[in-house]
C-alpha cells in the first residue's frame, strides 16, 4: 500500500503564516520520509478551499522544494478550462518537477463554478472526457486543429515538450460504477473517495474496473486506484478521536455548499438549512463517529491499521491522507510522524 497526502479544505483564516506553508512543509516531510504522492484540488469561490483555485500553480511551487513525490492534480475539473492551457500549464510543471507529474479530472459537480463555462454544465461528463483524449494527444506532442483570430483552422503544439511521454491520467470518481467502467475502459487510474459508498460497495466497483480494462487490451493489473480518506493520527485513539471531532464538524458546517452541490448534482434539494440546530448538531455528530470508525483514518496508529487492510482487501493501491479538514496547521504538522509510523510498519 502507498501513502500519499491531500489537501481540499483549508482556509486564510485557519493557517498561520503564509497560507500555503502548511502544503510546502507537508510536502517537504512527504518527499523525505518516501510518500508516494502529494494532491491539491481545483476549488473556486468558498472560504474553505478556495485558497487552491489552480493546482497546476501550487504544484509549481512545490516542484522546486522537493525531488522525488509524484504532484498529482486532485482534480481538475476540466469543463472549466481549454483542454489546451491544462496542456500548456501541466506541461510546464512536468518540466519543472523532472518529470513527476500524475493529472487526476473530473467533471465537477458544484453549479457555481461553472459560472466560467455555464453552457458546459449540461454536458460536463462529455465535456471531460473529450478534454481528456485532447490532453493526452497534445502531450505526446501531437498536433490538434483550431480556428485562429483569422477565421482560419490552425494545427497547434504545445511546449515545452513533456518529459514524461505519458502523463499518468486518473478519473475521480464518486460512487458511480459507470465512472468506474470508464475509467477501465479508457486504460485511467481512479482516485475516488468513501464518502458517499461504503468499502464493500467500492470493492465491487473495483472489480468493475479492473474488468473494463481486461476487455479493453489493459493488463487490469497496471491500473492505479487511490483513495482519499481523511486522516488524523496520534499516540492515543480515545483522545485523538475527540480532539478531531469539534474541526471535522465545524469543517461539515462550513461546507454546506460542498453538500448541497453534491446533492443538487443527483438531482435532490436535500439542504443541511432544513435542519434545527440542535438536530444539525446531532446529524453532524452521527457523520463524524461513522467517518472515525469506518471511513477514515482517524485514531492511533494500532486503531487505523485495520482501516489500512480493509482497504487493501478491497483493492487500493494508495490512499491519499486528507490533512487538512480541520485540525490546526501545528498539529497536523506533529501528526505526519504518525502516518509516516503507520505508513513504514504496513
């Protein structure tokens, strides 16, 4: 199993110093201690999460402070952007980083960031995945045509040329077995998430995929699935499970749009609004204990190891360490050398 680290939720107001010292130091411990990958999100116009509108340009950044971590895109949502630029700007990074870069895409799901491309929304998941076979052609250097500010069709090439010829592509992925069996089909890796599935149903949506990729000519073997899961370790489970209680709650709260766009994109009005205090603080509170226990590595060391096996057994091959989804920078800081613990003793 490989451990890599993510990042999705953090804010100006919860980080002290400069807002992007948390990733590069996480990323520094991850570099030297041998995680295989650290992931940054494309999020727009939310106090929490907002601070990572272009991972393409964090991941820049974090290219000249460390040697060997895979920089993976956790994700770009592609219905957003000119599958050219994403060519472009990852292109760049790839050269920067000696090669290192992985791209996970997705459709997106949230109405409002779609105010770039609102025509986009309708048709978001066609939309990623022909930006996807673009992506792909322009990195092997390929050309593709467009009009030009003349009127007429022009043949493209973006540079610098890739050092990887190849870019590791992922789907991200929910709970739905058709973005599984795409993802197989289309020979990608898959980043998803427990959040609306449990691991038994993941499970067989893995077999799905590994399925796709036999029948496609992919050895079902070579895919990569990754799973991000949130992520607190310390030396003792009882008090480490209450100290992450009140940041993931508060993180739950905070978030409301992050639910009710994922809602709004199945096609339900379900609203955390509808809830009375007191019983939003009762629903909160029966979320985190199901995510402590079952759905995240929160906990000692002894305590997460199960959640570790349990999730090899259902066919990952990494999990992404969600940090930042509440605890305080100094002590998510302190709690890597657990995860690194964890990690090394797997």
């Amino acid at each position: 199993m490989e451990f890599g680290i993510m990042f999705f939720a953090s804010s100006e107001d919860s980080l002290s110093g400069n807002i992007y010292d948390l990733v590069k130091k996480c990323a520094i411990y991850g570099d030297e201690n041998n995680f295989s990958s650290i992931w940054v999100p494309e999020r727009h116009f939310t106090e929490f999460g907002g601070i990572f509108n272009n991972p393409a340009i964090l991941q820049a950044a974090v290219a000249s402070i460390t040697k060997r971590i895979r920089l993976n895109s956790g994700s770009i949502v592609m219905a957003l952007h000119d599958p050219i630029r994403v060519a472009e700007e990852w292109a760049m990074v790839d050269n920067l980083s000696n090669g290192r870069v992985g791209l996970s895409v997705a459709s997106g799901w949230n109405p409002d960031d779609f105010v770039f491309f609102p025509q986009k929304y309708k048709n978001k998941h066609a939309v990623m995945y022909e930006g996807i076979s673009k992506v792909k052609k322009l990195w092997r250097g390929e050309p593709i045509e467009r009009l030009s500010g003349n009127g007429k069709k022009t043949a493209i090439k973006i540079y610098p040329s890739t050092i990887q010829k190849e870019v590791p592509f992922y789907i991200t992925v929910s709970g739905n077995p058709e973005g599984f069996k795409n993802a197989g089909k289309l020979g990608l890796n898959i980043l998803t998430s427990v959040l609306d599935q449990t691991l038994e149903e993941l499970s067989e949506k893995i077999n799905l995929y590994r399925q796709a990729r036999r029948e496609n000519g992919f050895d079902p073997k070579t895919g990569k699935v990754t799973l991000m899961l949130h992520t607190f370790i310390g030396s003792d489970d009882k008090i480490i499970k209450e100290e992450a209680r009140e940041p993931y709650c508060n993180f739950l709260k905070r978030n409301k749009k992050l639910f009710e766009g994922m809602a709004y994109n199945r096609e339900s009005n379900f609203s955390l609004d509808s809830l009375s205090e007191e019983d939003l603080d009762e629903f909160l509170d029966f979320l985190y204990e199901r995510f402590a226990n079952s759905k995240g590595l929160i906990g000692s060391k002894e305590s997460c190891m199960a959640m570790v096996r349990n999730t090899e057994e259902a066919g990952v091959d990494e999990i992404a360490c969600l940090l930042d989804f509440g605890p305080p920078s100094n002590r998510i800081l302190e709690n890597l050398k657990y995860i690194n613990e964890l990690k090394n003793s797997y």
